[in-house]
C-alpha cells in the first residue's frame, strides 16, 4: 500500500456532471467544448434547470439540433457579408 493513498494511474476521472456528460456525447460529433457548454447554457435559459431531461432524452437530440442551427446561422451570416 502506497504511504500517501492510492496512486494516481494518469487518467483524468470519470466525469460526473450532466453538463460533462452533454459535453462527452457531443466531442464525438466534433463540436469544441466551448461550443457545446455555450449552447447547453442557452437551453436551460429557455428551460431552466428542469430542462435537463428534455435536454438529454433522444441521446441529446435537442442539443444536437441546437448546436447545428447555431452553426447554420452562423453560416448564414458569413455570407450575407460577401
């Protein structure tokens, strides 16, 4: 037995909040952290702390679909510039 506690093995722990997990299922589709934990903020101000459920039913469907609209409108944007 280590002196000090149980050694670390280097791997970060498992991650424990919703918002981690949100952010977990939505790293797969390649959206940034930033981008996701922005958007999932946006839903509870709609929804508020209740909304989580909704928010995670359908394997984040909401979520998902809110992050691809943002991203179209940003799109958008960028060519009503030119």
């Amino acid at each position: 037995m280590h002196p000090h506690g149980p050694r670390s093995t280097g791997r970060r722990r498992k991650r424990l909040t919703r918002m981690d997990a949100a952010v977990d299922a939505m790293r797969s589709y390649g959206f940034s952290d930033g981008l996701i934990v922005s958007t999932v903020k946006g839903l509870l101000k709609v929804y508020g702390e209740e909304g989580w459920p909704f928010i995670e039913e359908s394997s984040y469907k909401v979520l998902l679909e809110a992050i691809l609209e943002d991203l179209e409108k940003e799109e958008q944007e960028k060519v009503n510039i030119f």
